[in-house]
C-alpha cells in the first residue's frame, strides 16, 4: 500500500509539473464528450454527466491497480 500511494504522488507531481506542455494541444478536449455521455440542455437548466467517460477512467484505473499488484 505504502508503494502504490508512493507512486501515485509522484504520478500526480509529474502531471502538475507538465500540466503547461500537456494543455496547449486539444488532444485532451475529448474528454467529457464522448458518445454515451449524457448532457441535457433545457431552458434555464443544463445537466451534464459523463458517463461514458466515468466508465472508461475505472477500467483504466482497474488495469493500473491491477498491474501494480503483480
């Protein structure tokens, strides 16, 4: 447990660190709008709930959880 935490917060000091060089593209734009997501626009409301990507973010981080167990 200690490791993986560990790992995690050198994981998230190097996104911090590089998060300038990681926004100037729109590579990442597609998150939160992928197709399954729900988004509901009515007057005078908005809802927008990304579950499609909620979804793909927990596989995602199964198989990295996953990974560090072995």
């Amino acid at each position: 447990m200690r490791r993986a935490l560990i790992l995690a917060g050198l994981l998230l000091l190097v996104a911090g660190v590089a998060w300038p060089w990681l926004t100037r593209g729109n590579w990442w734009r597609w998150i939160g709008h992928l197709p399954g997501d729900i988004h509901i626009e009515r007057e005078g409301f908005s809802f927008h709930f990304p579950l499609v990507t909620c979804l793909l973010a927990s596989a995602l981080f199964t198989m990295v959880a996953w990974l560090l167990r072995r």
